[in-house]
C-alpha cells in the first residue's frame, strides 16, 4: 500500500511531469487561459495516460523490443481517437476550444516517456496508479494555472465573475505571454517546495544519524 | 488568400512556439547555443515540408475518399514516425555532410508536435497542396527564428545575475514571456 502511494504521488510534486520533468509542455500553457479547458484537457489527458499505460503493461511480456516503440504509438493513438471523437459528440463547445490539442494528445511526451520508462517493466496496478498520479499531476498544475490567468486576466472562475466591480481585468494574463510568465512563476515555486523538501529530508537524515 | 499572407502569418502573426505554444519542447531543450538552434531549427524546416508533402495527398486522395477520416491522427503520426526514419537513412547513405550536421536531431523530431500540427491544420483550413507548402514553410521558420532568438537570450543570461528564484528554468520561461509580448506587436500586420 505504501508503496502504492509512493508511486502515485511523485507524479504530483517531486516528478511533476510538467514542473520537474519539464515535459508535455504546449498544451499546459496553451489551453490555461480559463478554468473550463484546463479541466478538460486534463480529464483527457488522464484518460489516455491510464488506459495507455494499463494496455501496454498488460501486454508488456508480448511486445517485441524492437518494434516497441511503433506499438506504443498505436496504442496512445487510439486512445487519443477516442478521447477526441468522444469530445466532438458530447462536448463540441469543448472541443472547438482545446481544437489542435486533443490530437496533439498523441506526441505529448509525457506519455511516450511513461509508457517508455514505467509501464512496460511494471505490473498493470503499479502502471495504472503512476499513470493516475502522472495525470492528475498534470492536471492540477494544468487548474492552477488556468485560475491565475482567468482570475487575473478576467476577473472571473469557470466563467462566474469573481473580482469586486473596481476590478480592472489584465488583460495580459489572458494573452500568449501571461501564460509563459504565469508558468514560470509555477515552475519556480514548485522548484522552492521541492528544495524545501530536501531540505527536511536531510535534516531528518543528519538528527537520525546523530541519535545513532 | 494569397501565398505571402499565407507565409507572413504563419511565420510571424500566429508564429507557433511564441503565439500556439507549440514545440514547446525542442524550443526549451534546443535553445542552448546558437549554432545548434540552427541546425535543429533547418531540420524542422526540411521534416516538416516533406512530412505535409506527404499526408496532405494521404488525406486527401486515401482517406476521404475511403471514408476513413476518423483515422486521421493514427495515420499522420506513423507516417510521419516513419518519414523520419527514412529520411535520416536516406541523408546517412547519400548525403553525409548533410547527416552530420542535421542527423541527431532527426529522431528528436517525431515527437515534435509542431510537425504533426502542421499537418492537422491545412486539412483543417482547407488548404490545397501549395498553399500547405507555403504554410508549412513559414511555421517552420517562424520555429527557427524563435529557437535563434531564445538561443541568443540565452547566451547572453548566463553571464547575468539573475534573482535565485528564477535561476534554471523560470528565466527561460520569462524570457520567452517578453519575446511573446515582442511578437504580439506582430498583430493586425494582415487586414
């Protein structure tokens, strides 16, 4: 169970796909100017992470090594096809807003480098819980920086207005360069938390030793 | 629309790293000097205009008239993974000048979402096949012209004192940030 755990919250902070690992960028900065959309990209974007992830490593024993790579492409792809035809039916608003990023769904490296590095040498439960954990550290990283650019820009949240009537919007943040800047504000205090958490670790490290 | 509206927009208007937040990737990872953004910034160029070369007849000729749409992203994807591959062995047997140069960042370009959003969107806009050249030409230089311009910020930031907050990543990110607000000036270029 603790292990469990472990696999899935590195995903979250210490791994963070797009603060640490620094991967699968486009979509994050692209699809952050409103809440809505970084909801459902994220959703997406979990969808076919698990379901790639759990398919690969199911078949992980079966998968040549050479034509590996081929394969994981095919798998991710149809997923992504899914996700993208699925949007068009239920969610057309949606998906008319997220547009070339839902297909796009199928290079994001973050992916590829799961299903690379993690899901095929692991068990399908282990594969399926770093994936969740890789998805929804996408996802929330994806929310927070959706709210500072609609809160800021627009003075609103999903959509409702938010800010008291002075508020001027800023405009900025809803532009292409806000999204670079709130970004870089993220990856810096993600940075900050992990060096904290070092930091304390080495310090348990150092009181540990001492008592021995 | 004419073919110059067609390159000035891509390259510079809806430039894709600075305005689409496409190539994200390759743009952080490749912008370390500038001789080497360059290089990576013509390989683009090159695998881009053969892969919408490519997928633009495939689409056009194969799968609609098939009735095969829905496997649009399934077919672009393979065929431009194996584009890739057979232009880095073409370049390694019969240009190896050419190969060395350009050679390792060829593999790096398959996951390169640039490319295969090229080749998404003139089906999407419609385009016929030398508008799609065009198009695909100018995203591709308005790839490299961003790549040259964060390698030389970059260059230049290493000798800078920067806050420790920012130090590594985040600067580039500003950086980029305020070479985006440069290019916004870019708007309403073309009525």
């Amino acid at each position: 169970m603790l292990k469990l755990w472990k696999i899935f919250s590195k995903g979250l902070v210490t791994e963070n796909p797009l603060l640490i690992l620094m991967i699968g960028l486009c979509s994050a900065v692209a699809v952050t100017s409103g809440v809505a959309n970084a909801i459902g990209m994220g959703a997406a974007m979990t969808f076919v992470i698990v379901f790639a992830e759990l398919v690969i490593s199911l078949f992980r024993k079966l998968i040549p090594n050479d034509a590996r790579i081929p394969i994981f492409i095919i798998v991710i792809a149809a997923f992504t096809t899914m996700v993208d035809l699925a949007m068009k039916a239920y969610w057309p608003d949606l998906s008319e807003s997220l547009g070339v990023f839902i297909p796009l769904i199928v290079v994001n490296c973050i992916i590829m480098g799961r299903v690379e590095a993690f899901a095929s040498k692991e068990n399908p439960l282990h594969a399926a819980v770093d994936a969740l954990g890789m998805g929804l550290g996408y996802t929330w990283v994806l929310i927070g920086i959706a709210a500072v650019r609609e809160i800021l820009g627009a003075g609103a949240f999903l959509g409702i207005k938010i800010m008291p009537k002075g508020f001027q919007p800023i405009l900025f943040f809803t532009l292409p360069p806000g999204g670079f800047m709130v970004f870089a504000l993220f990856i810096s205090m993600n940075l900050g938390i992990k060096r904290g958490m070092d930091a304390r670790a080495k310090a348990r490290l150092e009181t540990s030793k001492e008592a021995s | 629309m004419n073919l110059a509206s067609i390159f000035i927009s891509a390259l510079l208007i809806d430039n894709i790293v600075l305005m689409r937040f496409l190539a994200l990737c390759p743009f952080i990872g490749m912008s370390v000097d500038v001789n080497k953004s360059v290089g990576m910034g013509l390989a683009v160029i090159f695998v881009t205009v053969i892969a919408t070369m490519v997928t633009w007849p495939i689409y056009t000729f194969i799968l609609v008239g098939l009735d095969l749409k829905f496997l649009q992203i399934l077919v672009f994807i393979l065929v431009i993974a194996a584009l890739v591959q057979l232009v880095e062995f073409f370049l390694k047997k019969n240009v190896p000048g050419l190969y060395a140069s350009m050679g390792i960042y060829l593999p790096l370009i398959t996951t390169n979402c640039a490319i295969l959003a090229v080749t998404f969107d003139v089906i999407s806009r419609g385009y016929n096949l030398i508008e799609s050249v065009v198009y695909a030409v100018g995203v591709a230089s308005g790839f490299l012209l961003s790549l040259v311009l964060l390698a030389g910020i970059r260059e230049r930031i290493k000798t800078a004192p920067i806050p420790k907050f920012l130090q590594g990543t985040p600067i580039l990110f500003v950086s980029t940030s305020l070479l985006a607000v440069a290019f916004m000036g870019f708007a309403g270029l073309i009525k």
